[in-house]
C-alpha cells in the first residue's frame, strides 16, 4: 500500500498581497448574490460527536456540498459569480446591485448579448457552469480530460452545454478551451486556475467558493465553537486558497493550523513545498486518481501566494486514504449524521482517521499536534457525482 507523504511548509513568505481578495467583505458579497438565487440554501454543518469520541478529538465537523443547489458539488458558487461579475463589468454595473432576477432578465439579457463561457472540468466545476450559464440564458462549452464518468458528462450536458470528453488530461483541456475562448467571438474563459494575465476570473471563482467558507466560519460560531485544525483538499489549490484565505482573515492573531491534501497522482503543491524555495512545480502525466476532482498538475498562482504564506502542511495522499474516508462517513457510528462523500470530498476523513489511529504517521500528528483538544473542520466538497464508482468504493463491489 503506497505510503501518505508530507512536508512542513518552508516556502519563503511573501507580501501576502491577495489576501485581503479573500477577506470576510468579499467573501459576504459573493455568499449575497448566492443567496439571490431561489436553489440557494445553506448547506449542512455535519457534527460527528460519535466519530470524534472514537478518534479521540474534541470535535469533527464536515461541511457537507452534497446539498448544494441540488448540483451535488460545491463548484457551482464559483463559476456562478464568475460569470456574473464578467457580465457586470461588461455593463458597468456592480455584482452587488445583480442578484438573480437582474440576471436572467430580459432586459439584462438584452443590454449584455450572449456570450459563450469556455472551461475545462473533471466535472464539477462544468456542469456548474453549464448550469450557471444556462439560468442566465448564456452558452457553454466544457471540455473533460480522458476517462471521465459518463455520468459526468450526462449531468453537464444536461445543462444545455456542448460538452466533450478529449484524449488529453485535465491541464491540456484547460490550455485547448482557452484557446477556444479565444478565436470565438464574445468566448469567455471560465477557469478556477489563475497564470500570468488571467487573474480577474480565477479570484472572483475563488471569492465564490467563499459562500462555503463563510457559511461553515457562522456556522461554527453558532455553536460557539472554533476550529483548531482545517483540513482542506486541492487540485489547482483554488478551493484551498478561498478556504485558507478566509480562516486566516477570520482568526487572524491565532489561525488554526491549515492543511492541505492532495492525490498523490498530481500533488504539485507537494512537489512544490518540497522544493522550500516558493517556486511552483508542475506534475505532467495522465494522473490516474479516483479524485477526478483533485486531477490537476499545475496550480493556480493567485492561490499559490496564499498557501505559501499561510499552510502549515502540505500532504500527498493515495487513492486509499479517499477511498476509507468515504467508507466511514458512509457508515456513521450510531448518533451521527451519514454524509455523502464522493472520491474528491472524502480525503479529509480519510485522513484525519489514518493520524488518529495509525502509528506508522505519528510523526505527522505530532507536528500538527492533534489529540483530545482538536477542533477539527473539513470540507466534503461533492457527494457522489459518480454513482456507479461511488458504490463500488463504498460497498466493496468486485
């Protein structure tokens, strides 16, 4: 079985420039327009008392994206605002006076056009766009890396959106959909990884992602409790960024310890971390993973600056550590709530439990300091968007 990998965060810090992007203000102005939408509702705050006695914490708490605008996924808040604030900037109008009404009007729809939004998807992040572009009237192109579910697909063609699934991995179809955006009259590119001269767009997904953060941030305080440890899972790093970027904002003087996990088939903020000198690396290959979500080898530069200055640990996990953390919040102990979680949602559970229990990783747990008086908090990001893999993890099928 192929070992869990970490390492401590030794990159240099930076100015922390894009921080404030992600502060409590931005974050509260994207979950407004959320709340415009009729589908919005907040999604669950799972309290697993029963798991956190048998862990041996203090409290484990799992936002649950299953329930989220009936999509499965959390992706949606990202490319939704994206996608609104690109039409107000066409329109000389703020985000904030764009609620949902305003958008899919017919007036709106006659000052603004139509444009076509372009994106690349493991699956998520597309049939959110796909649906986003559809309820506004607009037109979507997504483009799937090679060996992504057939239920994927069907769920974002669904949306009206002309989608494929190209011979190439998640990085090229993000390389092949901007040029696509790029030679189609009135094409946007909607993408949550940022490079040099495409910034605009990755932060205002970012900032969406945020409406996640901030609900989970109240619904803690609710309860008055406050995270010690949160464990956050990354792709290009964008969800982390928003995720780490809000926490930090929120506590700043003393922030819980944040980490973030990623599949070991395309760990470059690992990779990168490894390095210690704040230059990012790339992860090339087909990068075989069942976290289709996590699938990405080259981050996302906005969210780079952040990690950097703000994770205190960067682990590369196998497929098996997904795989055991959608078993167990699949079976809860008697007392908890059952939480849906795909193979991209589920490596926080997974992880988590393998610390708590595993001798051979205590030199992980120690320096995280997990024990009795840990708060901890993740992130169940997409409940089972594949349903036919989702079974077959979960129910042990041959």
């Amino acid at each position: 079985m192929d070992k869990i990998k970490w390492v401590k965060n030794e990159m240099p810090q930076t100015k922390d420039g894009y921080l404030p992007l992600m502060d409590e203000g931005n974050m509260k102005k994207a979950r407004r327009f959320h709340q415009s939408f009729p589908q919005y509702s907040e999604t669950p705050l799972a309290d697993l008392k029963e798991m956190a006695n048998y862990l041996g914490v203090k409290d484990f708490f799992v936002k649950d994206e299953s329930y989220r605008f009936g999509l499965n996924a959390f992706k949606v808040l990202g490319g939704s605002y994206a996608i609104a604030n690109y039409i107000a900037e066409e329109t000389g109008k703020d985000v904030a006076d764009l609620g949902y009404d305003t958008l899919t009007s017919q007036k709106l729809k006659d000052e603004f056009g139509q444009a076509t939004f372009f994106t690349a998807t493991d699956g998520n992040h597309g049939r959110g766009v796909a649906w986003a572009a559809n309820k506004l009237g607009q037109k979507a192109v997504v483009l799937m890396p090679k060996g992504s579910a057939k239920s994927r697909f069907d769920n974002i063609a669904k949306e009206g959106a002309k989608v494929t699934i190209e011979d190439v991995n998640y990085d090229e179809c993000v390389r092949m959909a901007n040029q696509m955006a790029e030679e189609t009259e009135y094409g946007v590119m909607v993408q949550d990884t940022a490079w040099e001269g495409y910034e605009k767009i990755p932060t205002w997904i970012m900032q969406g992602y945020g409406t996640m953060a901030s609900e989970a941030g109240e619904q803690l305080a609710k309860a008055e409790k406050r995270p010690t440890h949160i464990f956050i899972q990354a792709g290009v790093g964008s969800l982390a960024g928003a995720v780490i970027g809000y926490f930090a904002n929120l506590y700043r003087d003393n922030p819980p310890k944040m980490i973030v996990m990623e599949a070991q088939a395309a760990d470059c903020l690992y990779q990168s971390a490894l390095g210690k000198d704040g230059k990012i690396r790339f992860v090339e290959g087909d990068l075989q993973t069942i976290m289709a979500g996590l699938a990405c080898g080259e981050p996302n530069t906005i969210s780079f600056d952040i990690l950097e200055n703000h994770v205190d640990a960067f682990v590369s996990c196998p497929d098996w550590v997904a795989a055991k953390g959608m078993r167990m919040l699949a079976a809860p102990l008697k007392g908890d709530p059952q939480v849906i979680s795909g193979e991209s949602g589920a490596v926080g559970m997974g992880l988590v439990a393998t610390l708590m229990q595993d001798e051979a990783y205590r030199d992980l747990k120690n320096f995280l300091g997990l024990n009795e008086d840990s708060e901890v908090l993740m992130f169940s990001t997409e409940g089972d968007t594949d349903p036919e893999n989702y079974k077959h993890i979960v129910w042990g099928e041959e």
